[in-house]
C-alpha cells in the first residue's frame, strides 16, 4: 500500500489501496495466503464463518480434494456440493464413529415414529366415522319403531270400533221392527219349508170303483 501525502494536511498520510488488492476469502484466510482472482473457494466462503467452515472441511477431507471435487461440478451446483460437504466434515468432527450417518438414522426413526403416529389417528378417525354412522342408522331405526308402534294401536282400535258398531247395527235390526219400534221374535224353524204330505187312496175306495 502507498501513502501519499495531500498539499492541505501536512503530516498525515491517506492510504491508497492498489487496484490489484483482493479481499480474501475463508479458506485464502486459513492458509494466509493472498486470494487471487478466479478462486475456486472465494464464492462459498465469504462469510465470517467461511474460516471455520472451511478448516472443518481441510481436516476431514482435504483441501486439495475438495478442490479437485469442485472441479468437476458444474458452476451452478457447487454452492449445494459446499453445503453438504462443510455439514458432513461438521458431523464427523460431532461424530467421528458414525458421522452423518447418526443423524439420518435418527431422522429415519423420526419419520417412522410420525408415520405410526398418523396411522393411529386415522384408523381412530376411521372408527370415529363408521361409530357415528351406526349410531345414527340405530336412531334411525329405532325412531322408525317407534313411530309404526303408534301407528299400529290406533288403526287396530278404529277397525276394531268398526266392527263393533257393524255388530251392534246388524243386532238392532234383527232384533227390533223398524216399523214398529217392538221387539219380535223369530224362529230360525219358521223359514223353512215343510215337507209336502201326499194322502193315500183307503182300500175301500178302491173295491167301490171295481164294482
């Protein structure tokens, strides 16, 4: 950097950065080296984190490797391939027996346990719905008999006073004149019909007719 002093402030300096000065990105920080242009690293640790996230990455897997992975991936993928390579160096350095293998079997339980859960509650809904279904058949039903058991007694009682004043009529008239108003009686024997009796000729008639 160059100093230069200005013709109005005597004695103080005005640092003037070169065209040619580049911030340098997390992983050019790590190795303290200057970050030229064209780094492969600089657009995915930029970050204040970008220090740490990439020494996670140097000490599980290598810079030059990850460098080389980044190569052959094309420009508009390598923000995913960084992301999942800083978590997976993040979860060995967590776990260095299992890694991220830990945590997707933890998830896998995770989602088994909800898929169990959600099939509890629907086969309860399920049972919920054919419960509701039933009763409201049984209700219906039994509204149903209800309503025929009313119905029956009072149609049994109007035939049966039908009957009756049917009954009573069919006796008054046999029983009273209805000209006269006085009871009379009749003898079921009197309608019928008697035998016709046909008389014999005596012998005497008979002995006058051959003299």
């Amino acid at each position: 950097m160059a100093k230069r002093p200005t013709a109005g402030d005597e004695g103080q300096a005005v640092v003037i950065r070169s065209p040619s000065t580049i911030a340098r990105c997390g992983a050019c920080k790590f190795f303290r080296r200057k970050c030229v242009p064209g780094c492969i690293f600089a657009p995915h640790f930029r970050s204040d984190q970008g220090t740490a996230r990439f020494a996670a990455i140097h000490k599980v897997f290598g810079a030059s490797n990850v460098h080389k992975l980044l190569l052959h991936i094309p420009v508009n993928l390598r923000h995913d391939a960084v992301v999942t390579i800083s978590y997976q160096a993040q979860a060995r350095l967590a776990d260095p027996v299992h890694g991220c293998v830990s945590t997707i079997i933890a998830l896998q339980q995770q989602v088994a346990s909800v898929q169990a859960e959600l099939a509890m509650v629907q086969t309860q809904l399920i049972n919920g719905r054919l419960a509701m279904a039933n009763a409201l058949q049984s209700s219906s039903l039994s509204s149903i008999s209800q309503q025929m058991a009313v119905l029956q007694p009072a149609a049994y009682s109007n035939n049966s006073a039908a009957s009756n004043n049917l009954i009573n009529g069919w006796t008054f008239t046999s029983n009273f004149d209805i000209a006269s108003g006085t009871e009379t009686e009749t003898d079921p024997s009197s309608h019928s019909l008697e035998p016709l009796q046909i008389s014999q000729p005596s012998h005497d008639e008979d002995k006058d007719e051959d003299k």
